[in-house]
C-alpha cells in the first residue's frame, strides 16, 4: 500500500513522535508498503525532500518559527495533489492537524490518526483543548480509524470527542533500545529523567526533591537528558539549591541510541513526573532496559503503574514524600524481570493490520489520481 504519513515533526528532531515514525516506518518499508511522510521545517534548514531509512520525507514551511503552532498551509496542497492508498495524521495538537484533515477529507482520502497526545506548559493552551477538540471532532469522525497509544488515550477522547469507543484501537508505543555496551553497570546512586524540557514535564519537582534525598543518599545525583525552553528556569533552581555538583542537565541527540541506553542501563532509578503522558517512549524505554520507573500517578502513566511496570506517586506529592520514594527504590535496587513489553516490529504489525482492514472496505478506498508530482517523484526530481 501507498501510505502517506503527516506530522509536524520528525527526525532528525527528537520526541514521541518523531521516534515512533522512525521506528516503524521502515518496518512499514520492510512490510511491502511504500511509506511517504510529509512534515514541516520552520527553520528552514533543512533538506526539502529526502530518503530516510526508505521512507520519502518532504519538508514544507511552517509558521511562527520560535512557537509550537506549526501553521503550514502547503501540507492542504501537498495532500490534495498526491496519490496515496491511506493517510495516517501523527498527533493531533498543532494546526497541521486541522490542515491536513480538512484536505484528505475534500479529497475523500481514507485517513486514521494517532493521538499521541501529551501536556503542555501553557495554561492558554490546557484551558482551549476542549475547544479544539470540538473543533476537530467533525473532521475526526470522519476517520475510518482512531488509534489511541494506550487504553487511557482511547477511552479519554472517546468521551471527550463523544466518538463510539469501538471506531478506536489501541496500538502502544514499542520498547527498544540497543543492550548496553560491554562494562556498563548500574550506579546505585544516580537517578536518569528524559523528555522535552517544559514546566508539565515535571523536571522541576524531581530537582526539588535532589535536597531531601542527598540527606537520606549523600552520594545520590541526577541526570536530566533533554532540551527545551524551560531549561532556563531548571538551571536556576538548580543553583538555588546548591545542587550544580549534582544534577546534570545536557540533551543526547536522537542519532546517538546507544549512548542513551549506556546511560539509561547505568541508572540506579528512572523517574518521569510528568503532568500528562498518553504512553511515554523514554519510560518504555527504561523498561526495555530492566531499569526500576517512577512515576506520577496520572493519564497514561498510571495504567502503567497499574499493570505493575512502574511505581506512581501522587501528582501533588511533596519534595519530601518525592526523596522517600527515590530513596525506598534506590535503596532496593530491585531485580526488574525481563517485561513481556510491547516492541516496534508488534506496533508496525498492528499498523499494517489497520492498513489492511481499511483498504479492505471499499467505502472508505478512493483517492484522487490526478496526476500531480507526488512526495516520490518530488524527491527523485530532486535527486533524493
């Protein structure tokens, strides 16, 4: 099958996401589908089109650069000219979204989308999401298929875009990372967090409660992996605390998978206190590498925590209960099983069944074939 994925972002930029494209769109590839994704570039710097890993990636512009909006109006073109099988919309919270929807739509293109949804920092932003679900939920209906990354997502916008919760399927984010190298071994002593460095991440109650840990663990440090617009603010809670010699804060990029898994299998504990998590790749991926998780007791992050891969807290714990808990888990140094956890071969292979069963009902198959230059011969065209 032809199948075009759309998203505002993806690699080389890192997030949920942009690794779950890049993890099972070439499985997709290896699968015999041709897999397109159409995306954006606010700094235009790079590459228009290009092969990625088999898949055609097209680059157009989007608006404001120094904001998450992603207003891009050449993804309604770049979608009403192409000729594809199935349309698959990659999150749902910028306005590539409405664009791209509103398109396949008057195209009459079959189309799903996944959620992938999470927080924000902005309260304007929390305070309009019931508006912009109302909003999309008249071109949502209009999916052959919703995909929710865990039961919690599914059942959240089932009630709250009042769509029948049997038009959804849940398929759950994979949980690989390369074995660590040789020699690598767990500090008891060093707590890994990771994720985009916003206020609803909850970095800043992890950083407040480095204090009463260090009491109870002298040699107890904390490395924060991730970059953001909220580091300013981190760093400064950091010196506030006199913490400089302890907490670490300093992104991986997304190309360097094994260094992440060196420092995630090193950890002694893996903490997210996060506000909102639909189905975190960073704590899968923790998982993935028999790392002990602690967690904030909401969304997504507590139907884990009631499967028993994790440990949750509650959401307004203080930054003593917080350092207990570290320390109680730390102290433990738990033997974690080798989890039965989802992987991406099991979520591309889900995908291509959803694929397969909306091709197969021809009341929702038809897309234009107009001729126009697709994402394939753009890229050809371009020497990609």
């Amino acid at each position: 099958m032809r199948i075009l994925m759309v998203a505002a972002r993806c690699y080389p930029f890192v997030g949920g996401i942009e690794t779950h494209i890049h993890e099972v769109g070439p499985r997709l590839v290896a699968r015999g589908h041709s897999v397109d994704v159409l995306t954006t570039d606010p700094s235009g710097k790079l590459p228009v089109a290009e092969n990625v890993r088999g898949m055609c990636v097209r680059r157009v512009p989007a608006w404001p650069r120094e904001l998450d909006l992603y207003v891009a109006p050449q993804v309604y073109t770049a979608i009403r000219r192409g000729t594809w099988d199935l349309i698959h919309f990659q999150g749902y919270s910028t306005f590539v979204v409405p664009i791209g929807l509103l398109a396949a739509v008057r195209a009459k293109a079959p189309f799903v989308l996944t959620f992938h949804s999470g927080g924000h920092s902005s309260r304007l932003r929390n305070a309009v999401r019931g508006t912009q679900r109302a909003l999309l939920r008249p071109l949502l209906a209009k999916a052959a298929r919703l995909i929710g990354v865990s039961e919690f997502e599914a059942s959240f916008f089932s009630t709250k875009m009042d769509i029948p919760r049997e038009r959804f399927v849940v398929i759950p984010n994979g949980a690989a990372m390369p074995a660590a190298s040789p020699g690598v071994k767990v500090d008891p002593c060093l707590i890994v967090s990771s994720g985009r460095l916003e206020r609803y991440k909850g970095h800043h109650r992890l950083i407040a409660a480095m204090p009463g840990l260090i009491r109870r663990m002298p040699n107890a440090r904390l490395h924060i992996v991730g970059t953001g617009p909220y580091e300013g603010e981190l760093r400064r809670l950091v010196s506030a605390l006199g913490l400089d010699d302890r907490v670490t804060i300093a992104g991986i990029p997304g190309s360097e998978r094994q260094r992440m898994a060196d420092l995630l299998a090193s950890a002694g504990l893996f903490v997210l206190l996060s506000d909102y998590e639909a189905h975190p790749v960073a704590v899968m991926e923790a998982l993935s590498l028999r790392r002990p998780v602690l967690v904030s007791d909401t969304s997504g992050l507590r139907e884990l925590a009631t499967n028993g891969l994790c440990r949750a807290l509650p959401l307004n714990a203080s930054p003593d209960e917080t350092a207990a808990a570290m320390a109680e888990e730390l102290e433990a140094q738990r033997e974690i099983p080798d989890l039965a956890l989802p992987d991406w071969d099991a979520c591309a292979e889900a995908l291509s069944d959803v694929y397969r069963d909306v091709a197969g009902n021809p009341s929702t198959v038809g897309l234009p074939h107009d001729g126009a230059l697709g994402l394939r011969s753009a890229i050809r065209a371009r020497g990609g």
